[in-house]
C-alpha cells in the first residue's frame, strides 16, 4: 500500500551548532539526566560559537533543514575570551541576509547555554522544535536543493 503524501506527519530537520564547552556539555547534562528533546535535532560540535560562519547557515537550510539554532556561552563567559560576542554581531547580520532571501526569521535562533543548564537545553530545543513544526517545511530553498 502506498504511502499517502497528505497523511504523512511532517518531522522537521533541525540542525544545532553547539559551542564545545558550554552548549555541548549542557546537551550533555539533558542527557545524563534523561530530560527529552527531539531525536531530530542534530547537534554540530564546533570549538566555539564564533566559529560558525553564516555559510554554515545558509548551507544547513540548502541542504534541507527546516531550523538551525546557535548555542554558545553566556556572554562574559566564553573560553576563548570574547568569542560569543562576534558570533551575536556575525547572526544579526545574517539575520538581515535571511529576511532578504525570505526565510522566516523564526528558523534561526541564537541562544546561551551553560555547562550547568541541561534543563535549560532541553526546555531550549522542546521550545524551538516546537516553533519549527508550527511554521512547516521550508520551501524558500527548495529550488537550490538537490534531491
């Protein structure tokens, strides 16, 4: 039997980068201390928040993602000194670039998030996994995707 494209529950694709000594760790408390969050957030360990550069972004969204979301230190807080502070200056400029291109603002997001914050963490992705199923598939890319 045929799998109808109309009964098919939609499960969006959302994609974190993760800052190595914060966020991470902070997913990594969500999950020793069994809190959930959705399966389908992918979560990208990268050395520090500034080091995710807007054509990560924007590749995440050609590749098919239907969300990405940055997590970094707090602000004063950052390991490599001041490092969460270019990466807030680097996404609000690609916030800019992404009403342009006409991709809802509500598909990025920007968050801090502590070593000690795993409830934080989950209640965070819960939160955002929400608000990307309510906003759908993104189609703005669709024609740039390879399928």
């Amino acid at each position: 039997m045929p799998i109808n494209e109309e009964n098919k529950e939609f499960t969006p694709l959302i994609v974190a980068f993760c800052c190595n000594w914060c966020s991470y760790a902070g997913a990594d408390l969500a999950g020793t201390g069994r809190l959930a969050y959705p399966a389908n957030v992918k979560i990208v360990r990268v050395p520090c928040s500034c080091r995710v550069n807007p054509t990560f972004i924007l590749r995440a969204f050609q590749r098919g993602a239907d969300g990405v979301i940055i997590c970094g230190c707090h602000p004063g807080d950052c390991h490599y000194t001041s490092g969460n502070y270019f990466a807030r200056r680097r996404m609000t400029l690609l916030f800019s670039m992404l009403d342009y291109l006409g991709i809802e603002r509500d598909r990025t997001r920007v968050e801090w998030v502590s070593a000690a914050e795993g409830a934080k963490f989950a209640a965070t992705m819960n939160d955002f996994a929400a608000k990307i199923h309510e906003l759908g598939e993104n189609k703005r890319l669709g024609d740039l995707r390879c399928k």
